[in-house]
C-alpha cells in the first residue's frame, strides 16, 4: 500500500504550513507505532511538505488537516508534482531537483525501498520527459522569476536598485539568478557561510558579505529577499528601527523561506513586506500557453500512472513467485540426487531424467504463476494477500 500525506500551499498559507510540521511529523510517528512502515521518503519545500510511506497493510489515516492519497491517485500525484503540474509557478524546474535529492536523502538514510525506488525513479524520468516533449517549462520559469515578477509588481523596475540576498542556498541562488537579467546597481549576498556567500556572489559578479555585518549594509539596501533555512526569523521591527524613516519607505522585503525569516512587524515601520502566499497572484504572461501544454503533459502522465500501478502489482507477487521457484528448485534437485544414487544410469539418461523433473515442476506451477498474475491483472489484492499467508508465510 503507498500512500501519501502532504500538506501544501493549495490548502495552507504560510503562517498554517508553519505551525503544521510538527502535526505531521506526529501523525507520521503515529502511523510507524501502529502500522508495519515497510519504506519512507520525505519531501520538504518552501510551500510543501509531503511524506510518502509503503505499508504492508492498508490503514485509516484520520485527519482534516492534511491530504491523504494513496496507490493511483498518490501515483497520479508525484508524477503530476514532478512535471511541474502541482507547483504553484506551472511548470518550474526546481520541483524536480527537490525531488531527485527526497530520493538521494532516503537512499542515504536507508529508508526507500524497491517500491520507492520504482515510484520515485519513474517519477523523475516522467518530469524530464514532459519537459523534453512539451514546452510547460518554457521562459525559464521559476519561483525566482516569479519573485522578480512580484518585486516589479509591487515595487516597479529593479534597474538601478541595490539588492540583499540573505541566504546562499537552493532558493538564493535561484532568485539571484533570475536578476541576472535585470540592470540592478548591485547584488549583495550575506550568509552564515561565508565561503557561499562568496561563491554565489562570484557567479553574479556582485558582492558577499558576512552574515553578522549585514546591518552595516542595509542602510544602502533597496530590495531584500530572504531564503534561509533558519527555524526562527531573522529581521524584526526591533533590527530595522536604527534606518532612517524614509529609507524604510522605500524598501522592499520578499521573505521567500518557510519558516519565516521576516516577521510582520517590520510593516509598522512602512516597510513592504511579501511572501510566498504573494507569489501565488504572480500574473503568468505564458499561463495560456503553459495550460495547453499542460494538456499535453497530462496524457503521458495518466498512461505513466498505469504502467506504474501495473509495475508495482508485479512487485506484489515477485516474493512469492520466487519462493515457490526456489522451494520447488530444491525439492526437485533433493529428490532427483536420491533417485540418482539409488539407480546405476547413464550419463545421458541421468540428463533425460533432470530434464523431467524439471518438466514436471514447470507443469505443476504454470496454472499457480498464471492465476497469481491474473489476480494482478483483476487488482484482486484479495487473492494476493492468501497467497502470500499460503506460500510466503502466515499472519
């Protein structure tokens, strides 16, 4: 059974999606002490956090705080998510990234298995393939360019403004590539790292700061974005009051990180302040185009989702189809050794006699193999799950 619960920015905003981890991690514990949790990944962003879990049995997940799909629609759902479909931005690359490290992390961690590894592989390879075969991410479409978008929005034109970055990492890095094609006057980033922070500057030609002189800074800062990965926030209403009134009025603050980096009070100072529940009101100039595509890209996935369920029905039986070939592989070796001792035959009749049994124990399990794999066929779980107490072992 795979299933998935996920809470994301289409059910939560931001101030929800933070004061909802910790429910989710509980549920999750609740269902490892009362159910056998044969496989886990876990995908964390900025506006989702999604945990998928292979149980050895299906289970009721009680909650109205968060979605709960499993099999096909959880299947339908990560292939939709991986291809861009399910992010807030239609068709953003990132998503696939944070996907491909969900799977590298569970690898390291030891907790995906075969079935996993199937769903997430077949996931990863559906999104590159939309991308290959549609035009749903054309323009370069990201949450960093959806973030410019909002900043020239909200603020006008970003030519000639002077930008902070705080934080150098996945979300940094991207917004501050998609103002490399903005005439801003110059790009400052702080980090806690300073070795990031002068990496990323030095890929934008701009300037790196350490972390603990970025107040020094910001009296000279028109537009700040801030991505970390802090669990507290960063800059509060107490931090800014030193800057001159005016200056405040004329700053921008996109807080793009989940937690939050910025809280709200810095708007009593006359500060503007966005965050990624402002990003969702982004106007997509291509969101017609991207529709169409997306039409495109649903029909490779409905026939992806298929070929998956089908594959991960297989998955079910394998165990068992091998168990009854190596038992029986045994069984008929043992005896025919017997046999062999017990009789004085030829080199080509001992041949002739293998050649038999063998014969005899492909016979004897062909209807057993074709009926499992017709109860795949049927989704007759019923059937599989008596096979598996009869021939695997009894629960």
């Amino acid at each position: 059974m795979l299933v998935n619960i996920r809470i994301d920015f289409k059910i939560a905003d931001v101030g929800s999606m933070e004061n909802s981890y910790e429910k989710l991690d509980a549920l999750n514990k609740k269902i490892h002490d009362n159910a056998s949790v044969l496989e886990e990944v876990t995908l964390k962003t900025c506006n989702r956090y999604e945990i998928y879990l292979i149980l050895e049995e299906d289970i009721n997940i009680p909650t109205s705080t968060f979605i709960v799909e499993k099999d096909d629609h959880a299947i339908n759902h990560l292939l939709r998510l991986a291809s861009g479909l399910e992010s807030m931005i239609m068709g953003e690359d990132q998503i696939l990234g944070q996907i491909k490290n969900a799977r590298k992390k569970a690898i390291k961690e030891e907790t995906i298995g075969p079935k996993l590894e199937k769903v997430f592989t077949k996931a990863i390879h559906v999104g590159q393939s939309i991308r290959k075969n549609t035009h749903i991410n054309e323009g370069g479409v990201s949450v960093g360019s959806g973030a410019v978008e909002l900043i020239e929005q909200k603020y006008g034109s970003v030519d000639g403004k002077n930008v902070l970055i705080v934080g150098a990492g996945e979300m940094g890095t991207i917004v501050s590539k998609a103002l490399l094609n903005k005439q801003t006057n110059a790009i400052v980033v702080a980090n806690r790292t300073f070795d990031k922070a002068q990496q990323l500057a030095s890929e934008l030609d701009g300037i790196a700061i350490r972390f603990k002189k970025m107040d020094d800074t910001l009296h000279k800062i028109d537009i700040l974005i801030s991505a970390t990965g802090a669990p507290h926030s960063l800059i509060n209403k107490e931090r800014l009051s030193f800057l001159p009134e005016e200056h405040l009025k004329n700053m921008i603050m996109l807080d793009l990180a989940n937690p939050r980096d910025i809280t709200e009070d810095v708007k009593e100072l006359g500060v503007q302040l966005y965050n990624l529940d402002d990003l969702r009101y982004v106007q997509d100039k291509n969101v017609e185009k991207r529709v169409k595509e997306a039409e495109k890209a649903e029909k490779i996935i409905a026939e992806e989702t298929v070929l998956l369920k089908d594959a991960l029905k297989q998955m079910e039986i394998t165990p068992i189809l091998s168990s009854l070939n190596v038992e029986a592989e045994k069984i008929r070796k043992g005896e025919l050794e017997k046999t062999l001792h017990m009789l004085n035959l030829s080199e080509k009749d001992a041949e002739k006699l293998d050649l038999l049994t063998h014969s005899i124990v492909d016979k004897m399990l062909f209807n057993i193999i074709k009926n499992l794999k017709q109860a795949v066929s049927n989704d007759d779980d019923e059937t599989i799950k008596v096979a598996k107490k009869v021939l695997l072992k009894y629960k």
